[in-house]
C-alpha cells in the first residue's frame, strides 16, 4: 500500500469511527426514551402520519449503517447509507426551518441542544464527511463517473423520499369541512402597519385612545401606541411586593385599571395607567393558567384543578378573602379535562358576558359573571370532538401530545356582542394557496349566536397572525414583529349592540 492510499485508508477511518460513534450515540438515546422521541415525531409537521414506523425505523437504520461501518467489506455501502441518512435529515431539517412551525428536535442527549440552524449546518459538516469518505474509499465500480452516478443517485433519492413525505403529510393534515365560509369584498381594510422590531409583544388590552403591549421578555414595561400607530409611550410597571417566586409575569388592561397575574404563584396585583403603579391583592389561592377583568375588583380565571390539573372557570374578588368561586359544570370534558379543554379566555364589557373558545373543537361558552351558562354555541366548522391523542411519559412525569394535534380555533377577540375567531379550519372552495399567504378570521353575533362574515389577515414577511383584539371599529392584529390596523366596514360593524342577549 502506498503512502497515498494509507493517508486515505486513514482519513475513511476516521470518518467512519465519527459516523460510528454518532449513530450509537443517536440510537441509543432514541430507545432510551423512546416514547419522548415517538411523542416528538408525532407532533412534527412532516412525520406525525408515520410517526409509529418512522420511531422504529431510525434508530433501525443507524444501528445497521454502525454494524456495516465496522466490517471492512461493506464499508462502501455502510458510507452510501451514512450519506443517503445524513442528506434525509438535512433535508427534514430544512424544510422545518421554512416551511412548517418549530417542533422540538427528536435526536435526544446533547444533540436535542442544538437548535434548529446549528442543526442544520452540523447535518451539512456530516453530509460533506460522508461524500469525502466515499471519494476516498475504494469502490466496486470501474469508473469514476460510475461512482458519481451512484452518488448523485442516492442523494437524489434520499431528498425525494423526505419531499414525498412532506407533501403526502400535508395532504392528509388538510382538513376540508363542507361549510362555506362568506367572504364578502373587503369586510375589513388594513390602514396602517408599525414595525415593533420584536415578536416578544402580545396585547395586553385596548381603549378607544390606545392600544397596550406587554413584552413576555421584559415583563414589567407596558408599551402604549395610540389608536394611530404613531406614537409609541414606554411605561414601567412598579410592584409593591417583589419577593415573589414570579414565573411568568401576564399583564392585562381594562382601563382605568391594570392587572398583572402569575398563575403559577399564584398572585393578582392591581393598578391604575395613570401611573403603572401594581399593589398587591391576591395571593396563595388556586393555581390559574388564564385571567381576564370582569371589573375592577373581580376577574374570570381558568384553574387548574388540584390532583388531575382538569381546567374549570372560576371568579377571583379582589376584596374578599374567600376561595376562589368555581364553576365544574362550564367547561365539558371530552378526554382528559386539560388538553381537550384548553382554549381561550374573554370577557365583553359591553354585554357583561364571559366568553370561552375551545381550542380543539367548533364550540363557545357563554355565560354571565356569576358564572352561570347562558347558552353554548358553536362555530361554523363542523369539528365537535377534539381530535387529539395523548401520552404519558412516565419516566419524565409528563403528559404531552402522542401527535399533532387539530388544532381548530387559534386564538379570538371579542369586542360588544361580537366574536371574532382566527380559525384553522379551511372550508369548502377554499384556496390553500390564499391559505399560505394569509390568516382567516369569522365573525359571530354573540347575542344572535349567528354567524356573520370573515376576511383575511394577510402575512408579513412569512409570517402569520399569532395576536389579535378589537376595538369598535378597529382590528389590531400582531403578525410576527408587526401591529397592524384593520377598519372593520359596515358589513360587520352594523351588528354591533349593546343590550345583551335575553
């Protein structure tokens, strides 16, 4: 053996110990928490169709390319397969970072740190390993260009299988109902656009003068823009008592007061904008995961039910010291009473009503502040039982999603007798083309319990509606780093009223 062919007998040494060490380190923390890793692949946007062979499948493959890799004969498929491998997550990874919503990393141990762009270029670092071993490494070909037609092949394979996968999972995560959606010209018409810079903000409340942001970054500064978006006021919020194991600081508006909670303390405190000064008034009741102000001395909360963590509403008075005031009866447990209940939490001043949106079903609470139903209605699409699965890891004490979920109802506003939803469900003669490009909301009467128009929220720069509120006739969403202002028309605004629903 030459001095020449030594050096790359070295070099393919060394990078099959690399690729060796890396698939057993990868497949054995795939098994060692398999049911984490089967959990993970099933909320991936790309997998979770085939997440029960995809979990058995990989650790499969990587065991057998370490087996080949150590026996000299098959060293040249063993790097063939490495490579093929290699090029499929890469592949995964960067249609995940444009194409799909972040999904936690499944590879387990110190690779589950990286996040998804380190990933992406430690996936290259070994695809470009793996093509230098198989340039080195003696072949059973004649030719050179028989080696590179093998080569070109497999990696041309590899990235169809995962492009194959991608759009047959969107295929069947496309959910049509045989609802039809109206879409009238222009119910809403977008006026004014303000670059916040940061994702970090979310709406706090909103009056007929301001709109106001909190920061989940910087918890205790309020940002006031007014009903314009022209002026931008930073405001710093000051708490009597700090000695608080906070966790995360929310912040809500219902002018002239403020209220910034902590669920998980838990603790209330309560202030006036005109000076952002927060005293507290509640601490050490029930655990809530959502808040939001009936008045000024009394809140509507979701709680977390002590032993089974089931979501009920209950009232919080500022002034009392009694329990929290539970309703068990608001919230219908279809599953397991967290999960399949979680949604969101509003409340109309205008009509004195409380307001809960299922997130995983087509249905709405209504009921008045003592906590008493006043009717249940339901959104247009026809989704009435929340489809979702779930799983226990016992060795983590955790319950999370055995795959993704459907999601239905994103999030909603309400403003007077008015609901407005960011659905997730297309209707029927839908374009999903339009569906890439913007966010879909429906407006209901809450008083008629009807259904009225919807209209489209456009994305920003890839990026869709995660926040919304209303205010009479404005429609303020956050869309990625920007605030947008929408003009809700007459088509919509006409069905304001302000007697509540009898």
């Amino acid at each position: 053996m030459t001095t020449s062919e030594k050096i790359k007998s070295t070099i393919v040494n060394i990078i099959s110990g690399l690729f060796i060490l890396l698939f057993t380190y990868a497949a054995t923390n795939k098994l060692l928490d398999f049911e984490n890793f089967k959990q993970q692949l099933g909320q991936s946007p790309l997998l979770s169709s085939f997440a029960e062979q995809v979990a058995w499948a990989v650790p499969a493959a990587e065991f057998l390319i370490v087996i080949l890799l150590v026996l000299p004969k098959f060293k040249y498929p063993a790097l063939i397969s490495s490579f093929v491998l290699m090029l499929m997550f890469t592949t995964y990874i960067y249609i995940i970072l444009n194409h799909s919503a972040f999904v936690p990393c499944s590879c387990g141990g110190i690779l589950e740190k990286m996040n998804w762009h380190e990933h992406l270029i430690f996936n290259l670092g070994l695809v470009l390993l793996a093509l230098i071993g198989l340039c080195l490494q003696p072949t059973p070909f004649s030719t050179i260009k028989k080696n590179l037609i093998v080569i070109s092949s497999s990696g041309l394979t590899a990235f169809s299988i995962v492009i194959a996968l991608f759009l047959i999972s969107e295929n069947i995560h496309s959910y049509h109902n045989k609802f039809v959606r109206r879409l009238s010209s222009a119910p809403a018409t977008k006026i004014k656009d303000y670059n916040l810079k940061l994702r970090s903000y979310y709406f706090a409340g909103a009056d007929g003068d301001h709109v106001y942001l909190g920061n989940t970054t910087s918890q205790l500064l309020m940002t006031v823009v007014d009903t314009a978006l022209n002026i931008t006021t930073i405001r710093s919020i000051t708490l009597d008592k700090i000695d608080l194991p906070f966790r995360s600081l929310t912040i809500r508006v219902n002018a002239p007061y403020f209220y910034i909670y902590d669920g998980m303390v838990p603790c209330i405190f309560r202030g006036q904008i005109s000076d952002w000064k927060a005293k507290l008034y509640k601490s050490g009741s029930e655990y809530f995961t959502y808040a939001e102000a009936i008045d000024s001395t009394s809140l509507a909360v979701r709680v977390q039910k002590r032993g089974n963590g089931e979501s009920i509403i209950g009232k919080v008075d500022l002034l009392s010291n009694e329990k929290t005031v539970l309703n068990h009866n608001l919230l219908q447990k279809q599953m397991d009473g967290l999960f399949d209940t979680d949604g969101s939490l509003m409340y109309s001043n205008e009509l004195n009503k409380i307001i809960y949106l299922y997130a995983y079903r087509n249905q709405f609470i209504v009921a008045d502040p003592k906590l008493n139903l006043d009717y249940r209605g339901n959104t247009i699409d026809t989704i009435a039982h929340a489809n979702i699965k779930l799983v226990d890891l016992e060795k983590r004490g955790e319950r999370k999603f055995a795959k993704k979920p459907l999601l239905v109802n994103k999030d909603a506003a309400v403003y007077g007798n008015l609901l407005f939803v960011n659905s997730n469900i297309p209707g029927r003669y839908e374009s999903l083309e339009m569906w890439k490009l913007a966010s879909i909301v429906d407006s209901y009467n809450i008083s008629s319990n009807s259904y009225l128009e919807s209209f489209y929220v456009y994305d920003v720069d890839k990026q869709k509606l995660r926040d919304l509120i209303v205010q009479g006739d404005k429609l303020y969403a956050l869309v990625g780093n920007h605030l947008i202002c929408y003009k809700l028309q007459p088509i919509i605004t006409a069905n304001y009223k302000k007697q509540s629903r009898s």
